[in-house]
C-alpha cells in the first residue's frame, strides 16, 4: 500500500492554506508556505544525490527549519534521523555511523561539534543560523541553500511499512538503538493522538517538548499537521517564556513532563491570563498527585490527563481520556486500536489486580517494526507479537493501568521488591521537596539499599533525618529511604525527565 506521511501536510495546506502553522518569535508560517518550502527542501535534498530510503540526521531545537526538514525529507522518500543538538561529536559520530547518514542538517551552536563527527566520515553538513547568527563553520552550507531548488510538489511514492523516523532510544542501558517508526505508523499515531486530544484548526499549543523527542514529534506535531492546528515552537523551555507564550498566542493546548509542570508552578500564575488554556497533557515520567492537584488548583478550569508510551509505540499508548474519565496515578486506558496487557517472567498473561503486578506489553498500529540493524534486540523485545516495556505495572478491573516502575529500577532490599515511584509519590507531598528521585546501592547485608536523591524548594529547609521520619509516617518501613542526598537541582534529559542513570 502506498502512502506517504507527507500527506497530511499537503492535506491541511489544501483545505485551509492561510491557516497559521508554525509560530516562531515574530515569525509565522501558514501551511501554504510550509508546504511549498518544505518542497523546495525535499527537491534541495534530491538534487545533492540523495535518494528513496537515505538517512538524514536533524540537529535541531525547536525552530521552523525543523518543520521544514522533517517534511521535507518525507516528501523526499527519506528517513529523518533527528538527533539531540546538544550532543558531543563522539556521540553524534555513533548516530551518523549506526545510521549510515548521507547527509545532516545542524543548528549553529552545535555545528562545531557535528562538523567533526561528520568530517570523519565525508558526510555533507548543512547549518541553520538564528537570525543575526554566528558565521558558519568551514565546511559547511547554509540550510538556505537547500530551500533554492524550486518547488516541484512532488511526494515521491513510498510504501506505508517503510521508514519514516529513526528515533533512537536514551541508551540508558546500552548504545542507543534506533527505533524504525513507518509513514503508517506514524499516521496512526497523529490520528488517534489528535482524535483522542479532540484537536481542530481551531487550536493552538505551546510546543516546549523538544521537537527531536517522540513525545514532541509524535503526539504534539503530529496531530497538530493532522488536523490544521497552530504550534508555538519554544526552542528552549524556560517557565516563563512558555506563559508569555500561552497568552499571547491564546494557547489551547500545553503538552509537558512533569518537571515543565512543577516549573510552572514555581511562577507567579495569579496575574496571567491563560483562560484559552483547554487541555493539559502530562507524559514521560509518573506525575507527582501533589503536583498535579497544584496546578488543577493554580489554573482554574484545566484538568491535567496523564498518558503513556515510549519511543518504541510513536508516543502514546494509553491515556486518561477526559476529567470525567480519569484515575489520578493512572496511565489511563488503552488507545483506538492498541492493546495492552500485563505479563509475568514467563511472559504468561496475569490477572487485574494491583497484587499482579508484571511487565506491561503492548501491541498495535503504532508499535515500531523493529530495531534498525539489530534482529537479536528486535526479538527480544516484539517476541510473540508483543512490544515488552521494560515496565512494571498492573491493570485494575476497569482497564485502567498503573505503572509502578522502570524494571530496571526497582529495588530489592532484604527480599522486599521497593518501586521507587512510590517512595518518590511520598517526598513530593512533603512541602519543602521540590524535585525527587530514588534509587538503589548494593549493599553487603540488604542487597540493596534504599537512597533518595532530593532538590528543596527554594528557601525552603528540611534534613535528612526529618525526610525519612517523613516517609516513615506515610510507608512501611523496608520501603524507607536510609540515605538522602540533596542537590540544587536532579539531572534531567533533552525532554525534562529526571535522569536516574546519571544519579547513579
């Protein structure tokens, strides 16, 4: 069957062309222009040699250039691989390397860095300056020089099952494995998101997740192209530019993890007018209830519904889908089309009940075809025709499912499983806690030890002893933390999760 993402670009131009598309500073694109300037990308990038199924690697933040290139590669028949523009050049050399990219596309304060890793392996690199940027480093040619060949409308033809994104995972146990997500899938994913969002020309979000992370592309763009809706690119989250942001644009939509959450919060929220504000949208890590119900009360109006999914399942899987129909600490239910079950050790399937707790699978139309390059990674994981996690969670009688952690995180002390989502759940409630994580040491007598890694609030005053005599009024005991650290702020990755790889 063929079909070409792209489409959903050319679909929206068409039936509403002046339509806002992307709002960048004082710089607005309507769909007319995206779709005719991503067209001369897609005939820049056919005229440097490249063809049907080449790999680009996307370098970007958020800035209309990246809506550009990732259309303009799919109209193309290419593979975008977008990457993080703050990786080093061993890093981005691995990427370009695993990916076999023939050509990349990078901001210009990451082009030193990218230019060294693509030198070593004659990869052409083409840079994207801010307006009043930096001079281009040697080597390389201005993005512009892409959007000069002249609009030809094509969308080249590719079959749905084909690669659409190489999205490579965190890596956090291993070299990242590049996730094949396919036209289809991602299609999939933009309509079900934006059906299940009940997104409409009508809307405008506030893009702060980055745009090169599943949830950013996936969940936000997507079902925004998919049905006509306006994004605001943010290029780097900052609290207060995100509010600026939402009033001035008369935002709909904010999609965020739960730490661009508890930043808005840190603001003054009492003076600003976010009344336009119709849907909150939490994903990435567990939501704190504390948190959530601060900000339900701070923004009057605003029901914050948490989902759930992985790069691995073109974002969202699950989702609580309406104030009406949602469990706080829920991942939600099941999407249009998704399924998803709970299974124990010997991958047998477990009954409801938060007494059955076991590793969530998954399968569907949006899950990936597979690990490029890696058929032993790709068994494992999609072995009987299931997407396995890493996730241990259960599910309740009302097909409502709970993740209770990482698999890799939980903690055995003593012979006692410890999640540490539940541990973190305690801390946050305590009033002088503003960022928590909890993990765990070996320890010669226990196994395991319970540590918890803490930010206060600021101004704010607490000890160690009075935080584990905290949680011992709130958890049994083997559940306690024996160790608290305290930090000024939690390490956190490109999309704001809290990085407990690097706590370790």
């Amino acid at each position: 069957m063929g079909f070409n993402l792209a489409t959903v670009l050319r679909e929206s131009a068409t039936a509403e062309p002046e339509q806002p598309l992307v709002h960048f500073g004082a710089r607005t694109l309507d769909y007319r222009q995206v779709d005719e300037l991503s067209g001369r990308v897609a005939a820049g990038l056919r005229a440097a040699g490249l063809r049907r199924g080449d790999k680009v690697v996307v370098q970007l933040p958020n800035v209309p250039e990246f809506v550009l290139a990732y259309f303009g590669i799919l109209k193309a028949g290419l593979v975008m691989v977008p990457l993080n523009p703050l990786l080093q050049a061993p890093e981005i050399a691995y990427h370009l390397t695993d990916s076999g990219a023939k050509l990349l596309v990078t901001f210009e304060s990451a082009a030193e860095e990218a230019v060294k890793a693509a030198a070593e392996f004659d990869v052409p690199s083409y840079v994207v300056s801010a307006p009043g940027g930096e001079a281009r480093c040697a080597g390389t040619k201005p993005f512009d020089e892409l959007c000069a060949a002249e609009d030809t409308g094509e969308i080249i033809a590719v079959e749905a099952g084909d690669t659409a994104v190489l999205l490579y995972t965190s890596g956090t146990t291993g070299q990242p494995k590049g996730a094949e997500l396919t036209h289809f899938e991602l299609f999939m994913a933009a309509t079900v998101g934006g059906e299940t969002f009940r997104v409409s020309s009508d809307d405008v979000s506030v893009v702060a997740l980055p745009l090169f992370h599943v949830f950013g592309l996936a969940t936000v763009l997507g079902p925004l192209v998919r049905f006509g809706g306006s994004a605001v690119l943010i290029p780097k989250f900052d609290a207060g530019v995100v509010l600026d942001a939402m009033e001035r644009h008369r935002c709909t939509i904010f999609s965020g993890v739960p730490t661009m959450y508890f930043a808005l919060l840190g603001q003054d929220l009492a003076g600003r007018d976010l009344s336009s504000l119709r849907a909150a949208i939490s994903g990435g890590a567990a939501m704190p209830e504390e948190v959530l119900r601060e900000f339900e009360r701070k923004v009057p109006g605003v029901v914050v519904l948490e989902g759930y999914g992985l790069s691995e399942t073109a974002a969202i899987a699950t989702f609580n889908f309406s104030a009406q129909d949602r469990k706080i600490g829920s991942i939600g239910r099941t999407l249009w089309g998704v399924e998803m079950t709970v299974f124990d050790g010997d991958d047998n399937e477990l009954p409801p009940g938060p007494e059955n707790i076991g590793e969530l699978v998954i399968r569907g139309h949006s899950v990936m075809k597979g690990y490029y390059k890696r058929p032993d990674a790709t068994a494992a994981a999609l072995r009987g025709g299931w997407l396995h996690t890493g996730d241990l969670g259960y599910r309740d009688e009302e097909g409502y499912f709970f993740v209770v952690d990482r698999k890799k995180d939980l903690i055995i002390r003593g012979g006692y499983n410890v999640y540490p989502r539940e541990v973190e759940e305690a801390l946050y409630s305590h009033p002088a806690v503003r960022e928590a994580a909890v993990i765990g040491r070996p320890d010669a007598r226990m196994g395991e030890e319970i540590v918890a890694v803490v930010a206060f609030q600021p101004e704010a005053r607490s000890d160690a002893e009075e935080l584990i005599a905290f949680c011992r009024e709130r958890l049994a005991g083997y559940k306690c933390p024996r160790e608290i650290r305290v930090l000024d702020e939690l390490p956190k990755g490109p999309s704001g999760k809290i990085l407990k790889k690097e706590l370790r």
